[in-house]
C-alpha cells in the first residue's frame, strides 16, 4: 500500500513544483498538484498490482 500513496504524494510535489516554476498562482498549484498525484497514484497503483502478482 506504500507505492501508490508514496508516488502520489511524489506526483503532488511533482506538481506543485512544475505550477511554480510555470509561474502559476496557488490555484494553479493546487490543480497541478492534484492532476499529477491522481496519475501517479494510478500509476503506483497498477505497479503494486503486477508486483503483487509477480511475487506471489
């Protein structure tokens, strides 16, 4: 459970920092945020999945 919640919090900050580089306001931010740490929670979820799989 530790991949998709730590790649979203990764996303976020992902996020967050691209909004700021861009010139975004807080707004901006907190949309970049929460797009990227959806899709990298996504991603992080189906990681866990195929490595659970593979595993067992």
């Amino acid at each position: 459970m530790i991949i998709p919640l730590g790649s979203l919090l990764a996303g976020a900050a992902l996020g967050m920092w691209r909004a700021r580089a861009n010139g975004g306001n807080w707004r901006d931010m907190a949309q970049w945020a929460a797009s990227f740490g959806i899709l990298f929670g996504i991603v992080g979820l189906f990681v866990l999945i195929f490595y659970s799989r593979a595993v067992a």
